[in-house]
C-alpha cells in the first residue's frame, strides 16, 4: 500500500517552515551585529519519526521513515569555558590597568627628570653652602638669607609632593566611592550589577518556564557579568534550584524532581526547567587559600534576598586610607536565610603578612587577606598597603603610604642632621643658635607634610651656628658640607660623633640627600615598568580570548551570508519536493485505473 496520501506535503512544509525561521534568525543576527553584547542565535531542530499515529495507514514490512523536522527552539552559540576564561583574565587585566592608573599620578610627582625638584633643590643648597664657607662669609646676612631662602624652597617642595600623594589618594578613594561625586565609584556601580544581575535572573527563570527564551535578557546579563569581572574576580554556575535538582531534603536522589513518571514510579521522560545562575566572589584566607562568598543566588527568596552588596565603612576623603569594606552575601544562600556571611577588608595587619598578604579580621571572627583580583583590590592595595618586605620580600604592593614614608623619611633626616648640626658644641646652652627647621603645625615629628623653616630664623633670633669664642665660626658650614654629600646610614666620618649624640641614625638606603630622590624614582620606574609588562601580557591574552568569544558568539557577516544561500537553497528544495508531490498525486489520483477506457 502506498504511504499516507499527504504525510509527504507535512514533510515538506515542516521543512519550507523550518527553514524560513532559519533564515529568521539570521536576518536577526544580521541586525544585531553592532549590539553590544549580543549573542549569535541559531535554530535547533530533532527528527520527526512517529511509530504510530500512521500506523493503520502502514503495512508491517513497510520501512518507516522520517516524517520531517520539528522547530525546538532559537539558542545562544555561546562556549561556557570561553567565558570562564574571559572573566578571569579580565580580573587580572583590570588589576593591573588599574594599578597602572595609580602608578602614573605617582609618577607625575616623582619624575624630576623635566622639571626643577627637589634634588636640584639639595643640590642648591650645597652650592649655598660653598660659597659660606669662608669663615668671612659665615656672618654675612646676605650669604645666610640666601641659604635660608633654598632650604625653604626645598621645605616647600617637600609640602608640595606630600600634598600631591594626598590628592593622589583622594582620587583613588573616589574611584571607590562615588559619594558627592558626579559618577558613581566601583562600590556603587558594583551595588548596581548585583541589584541588575538579582533581578534579571527572576525574569529570565520567569519567561522560561512560561516557554520564551529571553535571549536578549541573558546577553544583558552576560555583559553585566563582563563588568563585574573587571570589579571583582567572580565564578559563574549554572544550577537546577531545590525543587528539580534530583535531591530530596535528606540529600537522597528523587527522581520526581527531574523526570515525568508513570504509574510505576519508573522515569518516562526528563522535566524541562531552566537553570538558575550563581555568582561566587573569590578571595584569600590568611592562608593564602581561595575561599568563595555567594553574591548572587539565583532565584531564592524575595526581593533583595537573592544578591549582596558591598559597604565602605567609616570613609572620609580627608582620611582616604582608614576605612574598611564589607562584603555581603546573598541571604539566599545559606539554609537559614535569616543568616548572612559576610567578610570585612581591613587595612590592620592581623597575624603579620602571609604570602605577601595583609589580612584583616572578618565579621565572624575569622580572618580574610584580600581579592584575587580586580580593580577594587587594586585601589585597596594602593590605599592600605606600604610595600613592607621584611616578612615576605618583595611581594607587598608599594602604595601611596610607601612613597609618602618615603618622603617623610627624607624630610625628617634632613631636618634632623641640620638640626644637629647647628646645635652642636653645646646643645644644652640657651644662649647657642638652634634649630633651622622646625614642624609648621608644632608637631614634635618633622614630615613632609609639615616641614617648614623656623619662625625664629626667620626673624633672625637664630643664626648659622658660628661656636663660642675661639671656635673656628665655618666649622657648622663645613659639617653641613659633608651632611650632603654623605650617604646614610652613614660611615665613620667627622660628622658621626654629632649624630649619634642628637640620637639621630638617618637611613636613605646608602644615598646622600640629593640621590635618595633618584633611588625613590627608580623605586617606583620600576615597579611601573614590571606592572606596565603585566598589563600588556594580561591585556594580548584577553584580547586572544575576546577574539575567540567572537568567533564562535560574534556575528560573521561572511559566516552568515554562507548560511543564507544554504538555507535559501534549502527552502527553494523544499518547495520543490511539495511540487514533485504535487504533480505525483496528480497522476495518482487523475491517471491510475485508466487502462481499458
């Protein structure tokens, strides 16, 4: 017996049907190559072969055959691992670039190599004190003012840098958080992804299971997730939720979870509910070990229960460096939802530095280091951290705290040998001339910040110290002479018996005043230039995975013409297997049994 009169036409017009959604989508793919974010679509088919609804039509040794295409659904062509890669080497990129953002204002303030700084300012002052040390120009007021006039210039210098680190800091704090600024900080915009990303995956989960794919809502949660990546290192899972992940709530497998099944209890076929999405953020212990926090917990609970947040505690932009961060777990993600985890990042060193690492103290009392990456630990490395390496060499990052000690170190040394210096022969006699410098705000520690020129020399109730009567009146100039040419800590010279008896042991890393700003300098060029080769290795290697993202997601306008023609040629074959049937029942039904007329 023949097959069933029109099984044929249902083949062919589930083909032409087939086929025209195919070119659909490319026309689709074709509109949307200039989104961002969006994500190549395709359609996936499956095989019609029934076994018996044409059964009655059929005889037994009638070999069956297909009976067309079935249309399943439109799908992303999207390689989970790619992104995987994407989003961690992304956090290593951000890390870097935003370390390098903070090195270059550093620079700006360091690099003396254009401008007149402050070593031409040491060297000025040696130049003063040449021309002082006849023992007739001691006491010329003009040749003292000069020499009080380029320390002063160096005093000045030195507030100006200090004041320029502060600034510096400021803005690395703003880049945290955003209050009273006209952009948001990464605090804020890391809230905002959460808050996004949180609701996104009710209403993906929503119109799943109502049977719509919200592709286009997935490839805006794909690029809130590319963002977040650059923030803090993220993992993304992919998870069934309670009621259809195959477990019971005693940890045993139910199959009723995840398959239709008959009367028997045995499984018929397999329930399809979509997925739920977790964000973990990633983190070292004091151990230097990898622990994770739930910030996003797919559709659990209500409201904002399913995603965290992150909080600056005590900020204060005149106060950059001292404040903590707290990071907030989804409520969801623990089995008592009332519960919450939460770590705090805290400048204070708790148990010395492991691995390179200064950890803070946690709220539940445990301790946490810091973020495997992104670009809020970056800011949090350039604010809190001080470049110590006696307990673990050359691993702690040298933030704005290192260069300002750094400084201090300088001005409170420079200070402090002058000082000495000018007190000397008798320290203890009022009527001796004493010291040239002073701090502005009447602090008994000299920095950077507040080394200023003693009112009193000013005035002229201080003098260069030109000793009692038959002391030889340049022998002052002389010791300040070798002060600036010396290197410290310093070697067993004239000038050694003064400093140790004003208490003073100066450590400028065996530089003199002058060259301790080029050691500081070359500090930081090259801290700047093994980060900056960081960043361009991180950089081609997320380039390269970006490129093979877009190969595979991206839409091609050569791979999709391709596809057009075959689609195209697809559909005109179709058509022409429904006419080759068309003119088959025409000489069935208008031909056969004829004979004899």
């Amino acid at each position: 017996m023949v097959r069933a009169t029109f099984a044929g036409f249902s083949t062919a017009l589930s083909a032409i049907q087939a086929n025209q959604k195919r070119l659909d989508v490319i026309g689709h793919n074709l509109a949307n190559m200039n989104t961002v974010g969006y994500t190549r679509q395709q359609l996936e088919t499956s095989s019609l072969n029934y076994t018996s609804p044409v059964s009655n039509y059929m005889n037994g040794s009638e070999i069956i055959v297909g009976f067309g295409t079935r249309m399943d659904r439109v799908s992303q062509i999207r390689d989970p691992y790619l992104d995987i890669q994407y989003r961690t080497q992304m956090q290593k990129s951000s890390y870097t670039d935003a370390l390098q953002t903070s090195l270059d204002s550093l620079a700006k303030i360091f690099d003396e190599s254009d401008i007149q700084g402050i070593q031409n300012a040491f060297n000025d002052i040696y130049s003063s004190l040449i021309n002082m040390q006849d023992s007739s120009k001691v006491n010329d007021a003009i040749y003292e003012s000069e020499l009080r006039t380029r320390i002063q210039h160096l005093t000045n210098l030195l507030n100006e840098s200090d004041r320029q680190i502060t600034e510096a800091q400021q803005q690395e704090f703003q880049r945290l958080d955003g209050t009273n600024t006209t952009e948001n900080g990464a605090i804020q915009e890391v809230n905002d992804i959460l808050r996004q990303i949180g609701n996104l995956n009710r209403r993906i989960k929503e119109n799943q299971i109502l049977g719509q794919q919200s592709l286009e809502l997935m490839d805006e949660r794909n690029v809130l997730l590319d963002t977040l990546s650059s923030y803090i290192p993220i993992e993304v899972t992919y998870y069934k939720d309670q009621a259809h992940d195959g477990v019971d709530v005693n940890g045993k497998e139910d199959l009723s979870e995840t398959y239709h099944l008959d009367s028997n209890g045995k499984p018929m076929f397999k329930k399809e509910w979509p997925d739920d999405l977790r964000v973990e953020m990633l983190y070292y212990d004091e151990q230097g070990n990898t622990q994770r926090l739930t910030l996003v917990e797919g559709t659990e609970g209500t409201g904002a229960q399913n995603y965290g947040k992150l909080t600056l505690n005590n900020g204060n932009i005149m106060d950059p460096a001292n404040f903590t961060l707290t990071i907030t777990g989804s409520e969801a993600n623990l089995a008592d939802p009332k519960a919450q985890e939460s770590i705090t990042l805290n400048p204070n060193i708790v148990n010395g530095a492991v691995a390179g690492i200064a950890p803070g103290t946690a709220d539940n009392g445990t301790t946490v280091a810091q973020l495997t990456g992104g670009s809020i630990q970056a800011s949090l490395d350039m604010l809190w951290k001080s470049g110590n390496t006696e307990l673990v060499p050359n691993k702690e990052v040298k933030g704005y705290q290192y260069y300002r000690e750094q400084l201090d170190n300088l001005a409170n040394s420079f200070a402090g040998v002058m000082n000495a210096i000018n007190r000397n022969n008798n320290p203890n006699d009022a009527t001796i001339p004493q010291n040239l410098m002073t701090a502005k705000d009447g602090g008994t520690t000299i920095t950077a910040a507040n080394i200023g020129i003693n009112a009193d020399w000013v005035s002229g109730k201080v003098h260069i110290n030109t000793g009692g009567p038959g002391d030889n009146p340049n022998t002052a100039i002389l010791y300040m002479e070798e002060a600036l040419k010396s290197t410290y800590p310093y070697k067993s010279t004239q000038l050694t018996q003064i400093l140790q008896n004003a208490g003073i042991d100066p450590d400028l890393k065996n530089n003199t005043f002058s060259d301790f700003m080029n050691h500081v300098s070359t500090v930081l060029a090259n801290d700047s230039y093994s980060n900056t080769l960081s960043l361009k290795t991180n950089v081609t290697v997320l380039n390269g995975i970006q490129n093979s993202r877009d190969s595979m997601s991206g839409v091609s306008l050569n791979e999709e013409a391709s596809n057009m023609m075959m689609f195209q040629s697809a559909y005109q074959a179709s058509s022409r297997l429904m006419t080759a049937l068309d003119q088959v029942l025409d000489v069935l039904i208008n031909s056969t049994g004829t004979c004899g007329r």
